[in-house]
C-alpha cells in the first residue's frame, strides 16, 4: 500500500490512496479509483453529553440512507474519538452545561483540533454559541467556555422569556424554499467578522440566525426537530 501525498486541492483532512484501504491522519476513509477520490464510508460523530443529541443521530441516519451513503453515525461522550470522524455536530441543550463537560472530558481541545484541520462542523443552539469567539455581557460575566471556533459575538436567549420557544418560516441562503426554523431560548449572533457568511436573518430586528465560516456552520435553531432534513444533508454533503 503506497501512501501519496495529498494533492493541492485535496482538503487537509484528506489524502489520496494508491490502493486499498487505509485511515489517513485518522480522519477520512477514502479510497482512489483510477486517479478519482471516492469516500467508502463517514463517520460523523454527536457530541452526546448533554441535549438535543437522539435527534440529531435519527436526523442524519436517514440522511444517510436516503443518500445511499455508507456510513456511521456516533454518540461522542468521552476523548479520542473526535480525530476518528469526519464531521462533528454540537447540539442544542445547555451551552454552560455542554461547555463544562466537553472541557473535562477533553474533547474541547479536540474540537479546536479538527476544525483546524478543516472538519466540518454543525452548532446548533446552544452548540452555536459554543463555537462562538465571542459572547455578550452575561457569558463574559460567568466565563463560560467558548471554543472560540468562529469570529461571532452571540447572545444567549436572545428571544426573551415571552417568545423562550417558537417557529418560524426562514429564509436561508442556501435553500429556494423557506426552512422551518424551531427556536428554543435560542441565541442570536450580534457581530460576524469578515471571512463569516450570514446564512439567515430573523424578525423585524433582523437578528442573525444561521452563518458559516468555512467549515464550521452555526445556527441558532433546532433543525433535527423538524422532519426537514435539508441542513443535515447539506452539512452531510461537506465531507
Ligand atoms: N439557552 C441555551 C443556552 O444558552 C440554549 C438553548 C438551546 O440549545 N435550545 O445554552
């Protein structure tokens, strides 16, 4: 088995492969036919310490299947699995809570890791605000970990007690039709850097959403409660 280096265009988590099968920098299983890479299976992990996290593994098996992908959807609660998967996804629960575990269970390093070396990654919620660089006045306050993944400022429950849980109709980007967005004391982001892509806005305040930057997607609702599975198989289509 002769391992090749990766070509220029290849992504940095990657590599080509004379023959065979083989893990590469533990990240991708890929497989090169006739000078075409083709991925044989994927492995995307949910970080299952907390929250919405069946939901988001129901949401992206269908996903799966429905695209007659091979593949393997994983439950992430302890270190050394992150560097085994090729996406990541970090759901909706409590951004405290989740911060504080996947910090002592030293997957936050991880995370940094991989999406240094290009993995995507999906925040939903409070998932979202953990990939944030930023936070408002209250999160500088307690000093809540931010991963620090995305040039964001977000405020937690930025939608008030009245409206804590709600649905509405949103206009993303990427999609023609508009994508119900189920929002649950959900955060907002109040400042995108450049180099971030404001996917969605809300409300007459035209509050931010959804946004990317590069690899790492954040949105301030719960796409896996809905039976839309348009966001997981875009964010699937990236690995
Ligand atoms: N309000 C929660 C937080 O600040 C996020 C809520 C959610 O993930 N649905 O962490």
């Amino acid at each position: 088995m002769v391992l090749v280096s990766p070509s220029p265009t290849t992504l940095s988590h990657t590599a080509t492969i004379r023959s065979g099968l083989i893990k590469v920098r533990n990240y991708c299983n890929l497989f090169e036919t006739r000078g075409k890479e083709r991925r044989i299976a994927v492995k995307i992990g949910v970080i299952g310490i907390q929250g919405a996290v069946d939901e988001h593994v129901k949401a992206l098996k269908s996903c799966l299947a429905e695209r007659g992908e091979r593949g393997e959807v994983v439950i992430i609660k302890h270190h050394g699995i992150v560097s085994t998967c090729d996406a990541i996804v970090i759901p909706g629960g409590e951004s405290t809570t989740i911060g504080r575990l996947i910090e002592r269970e030293g997957i936050a390093d991880e995370l940094r890791e991989a999406a240094e070396a290009g993995i995507p990654i999906l925040g939903t919620c409070a998932g979202m605000i953990l990939l944030a660089k930023e936070g408002d006045e209250a999160v500088k306050r307690t000093g809540q970990l931010l991963l620090g993944l995305m040039d964001v400022r977000v405020k937690r429950n930025a939608f008030g007690r009245q409206r804590e849980s709600f649905e509405a109709p949103l206009k993303l980007s990427i999609f023609d039709e508009p994508f119900p967005g189920v929002f649950i004391r959900a955060p907002c982001i109040t400042h995108v850097a450049a180099g971030v892509d404001v996917l969605a806005r809300l409300g007459a305040e035209d509050r931010i959403v959804a946004a990317r930057q590069g690899n790492i997607i954040a949105l301030a609702f719960h796409p896996e409660l809905t039976t839309d599975r348009r966001i997981h198989h875009y964010f699937i289509a990236q690995c």
